[in-house]
C-alpha cells in the first residue's frame, strides 16, 4: 500500500494510509459540502475497491465542515458490500458530523427495498368500505354543524354577513345567466323539434307543448340548473375555502373565535338557496321560448302553444320544480363547503377537492331527483 495518495480538490482532500493495525485509512479533511464532494466520491469508492480485501476506517478527524452531501458520501462508503471480514467505519467522527449521521441506518439503506406487492381484492374492498364510511360519517357530521349554524343565522340575522351573501349570489346566479339561457333555449329547441317530428305523423303537433312544457317544469328546468350550479359554484365554494385552508386562514379565523362553518358555509348556502329557484324559473322560461320559436316552424301559433302550456302545467309542477331547485341548491352549497373544508395540503389538493366536489354534487343531484320522482307520484304532485 502506498504510504499517502491525495486528491486535493479545492478545500477538500482525501489521502490515504496505513493504519497502526495494517488496516486502510482514508483521511478526509477540508471542506464536504455540495462543491467538493463531487470529485472525491468516485475516487473514494476506487479506494474502497482497491483495498476490498482488509479494513478500511474513514478518518474524520480534519473535516472541518460537513453538510448534507458530505452525509450521503459518508453513508454511500459504509453501505458498500463488503466482505464482513473487512468491513468500512467511521473514525475520529466530530461531534457535529456525528450528529447529523445520527438519524441514518446505513445498512438499512444497503438493502433494496422490499418488494410491494399490489393489494389484493379483500383488501381494496376494505380499504374502499372505510373511506365510504369515513365519508359519511364527515357528511352527517358537517350536516349538523351546517344546520345549527344555519338556525342561529335565522335567529341571529345581524350576525349573517349579508354582503357577502348578496356577492356570492351576484357570482353565481346572476354571472351563470347566459350560460343557463344557452343551455335552456337549446334544450327546449331541441325537446320540441324531435317530439314534433314524431307527433307530426298523428297530425298531434299541439301537444309537443304538453310535453315540452312539463318536462322543462317538472324535471329537465331544475335538473339542468342544478347541474350547471355544481360546475360553476361547487367547484368555486370547494376552491376558494380548499386555498383557505391550505393556506392556513381558517386556522387564522379560529385562533380569532370565529366558526369557519358559520363564517363562510351559511353565506354560500343561503345564497345557493336563493339563487337557485331563481336561475330554474329563468331556465323554465327560456326553454319555453325555444320551444315555441320551433312550434312556429310547424304552423302553431305562439297564442294556441302559450295556451296549451297554461292548460298542461298545474301550479303544483311549477312549485315541486322549485322545491326541488332549493334542495339541489342547498346540496350544491353543502358539498362544495365540505369538500373544501377537507381539502389536505399539497399542490394538487385544491384540484382534488374541487373534482371532488363537482362529481359528489352530481350524482347527489341525480340521486334526489330519482327520490323525488318516486315520491312525487306516491303524492300524487
């Protein structure tokens, strides 16, 4: 063995020599940060495989600074394989250096880790029955908090940030008009021409506007409000309360004793109940002017179709439509601030509780117009 070998690179330095046992010494000094340890790495595993076949002790004693790449030299030299009879240690550690090594295992590191096999169906199955039950569990939860909050804002309605409700309805019914007016005149273009085109062949055009007109009251008007109201303000509430939290305002209200559910959940609600019935009426009444422009188009007089409509809907279709929009209003609302107050950190989280508040309040939307309907007809409405 050579008596001394050095590779001096800038502040660092790494020589070699025999120990007082005939083991090998590598002798660091200088500096073993992100500029130097580069050049050294390669030239100290060389070394390690050079002199395999005896100890090796890495001397310590003359660094004079050390940071995290200095660490992960020091760890890659001692999880080399070596034979056991010649193995690779650390001498002459400075306390410091010491201390940042402390929290590493470097033979935990040697091995490879261990191979993850991919869950299996019992327990995907478990594992998705949990989540479905912490779900529901976090809705029946938030469900009572909304609803005290929303009781003590009717019985205390000084303390109901009025301003912000009437910004929040402003954003999300009066900015949804013209896409809730596209979305109506061309669902009521659409219903009436291909129900006249089949009605056509019976001579029996008069009553497309039957059709038309209780579709667009009794389903089609809320449904389609209802699912504009979930892209538009469901991702909205999910978003801006998601951003709060990650970055840590709602924490921030509750350090000053304020609710964050009554603080922000009861504006967005009682803005989405509001709103709601509103945007469906709209919705209603444009659906029914598309309706009649294509009824024109197949000799019906604007008079003869507004009167059959008057004739076919009940007051009770018109009302069930909007109770059934100040439901969907209210889910819309709740699901979103639910969603966004379960928002986690990270860069994705917003977008993750966003989608999920957008798919959540859909298929809640289609699942209560179903229960609506079998309800419905068992009243007789």
């Amino acid at each position: 063995m050579d008596k001394k070998t050095s590779v001096n690179q800038d502040s660092a330095q790494l020589d070699v020599a025999s120990g007082p046992n005939g083991e090998c010494m590598l002798v660091l000094s200088g500096r073993l940060d992100a500029y130097t340890v580069g050049p050294l790495w390669s030239h100290a595993r060389d070394l390690l495989i050079r002199y395999s076949g005896q100890p090796v002790q890495v001397d310590l004693a003359a660094v004079a600074y050390c940071d995290g790449a200095g660490v992960a030299l020091l760890l890659d030299l001692l999880r080399q394989p070596r034979d056991p009879a010649a193995p690779v240690a650390l001498a002459n550690v400075p306390p410091k250096v010491a201390q940042l090594l402390e929290p590493f295992d470097a033979q935990a590191l040697a091995a490879p880790p261990p191979d993850r096999s991919p869950p299996g169906l019992r327990q995907r199955l478990g594992e998705g029955v949990h989540d479905l039950g912490r779900d529901l569990y976090n809705h029946v939860v938030f469900v009572g908090e909304a609803t005290a909050a929303l009781f003590h804002g009717l019985i205390h309605p000084s303390r109901v940030r009025w301003k912000d409700a009437l910004r929040i309805a402003q954003e999300a019914g009066v900015n949804a008009l013209p896409i809730v007016a596209l979305i109506a005149f061309l669902m009521g273009v659409i219903l009436a021409f291909q129900s006249a085109v089949a009605m056509k062949q019976f001579g029996a055009e008069i009553f497309v506007a039957n059709l038309v007109a209780l579709s667009l009251f009794r389903e089609l008007g809320p449904l389609m409000t209802a699912i504009l109201l979930a892209g538009r303000s469901a991702s909205a509430f999910a978003a801006e309360i998601g951003t709060m939290k990650v970055n840590e305002e709602l924490n921030a209200l509750t350090t000053m004793g304020l609710d964050p559910v009554r603080f922000l959940v009861v504006t967005r609600v009682m803005a989405a109940v509001i709103v709601a019935p509103l945007l469906t009426i709209f919705a209603d009444l444009v659906g029914l002017m598309g309706g009649a422009l294509v009824m024109m188009t197949f000799d019906v007089p604007l008079v003869a179709f507004m009167n059959q409509v008057s004739q076919a809907v009940s007051p009770s279709d018109f009302l069930g439509g909007l109770f059934k929009a100040a439901v969907f209003g209210l889910v819309i609302a709740g699901v979103g601030c639910l969603r966004g107050l379960e928002t986690r950190t990270g860069a994705s989280a917003v977008g993750v509780s966003t989608t999920r508040a957008v798919v959540s309040a859909i298929i809640l939307i289609v699942v209560l117009d179903g229960l609506f309907a079998v309800i419905f007809f068992h009243l007789g409405i």
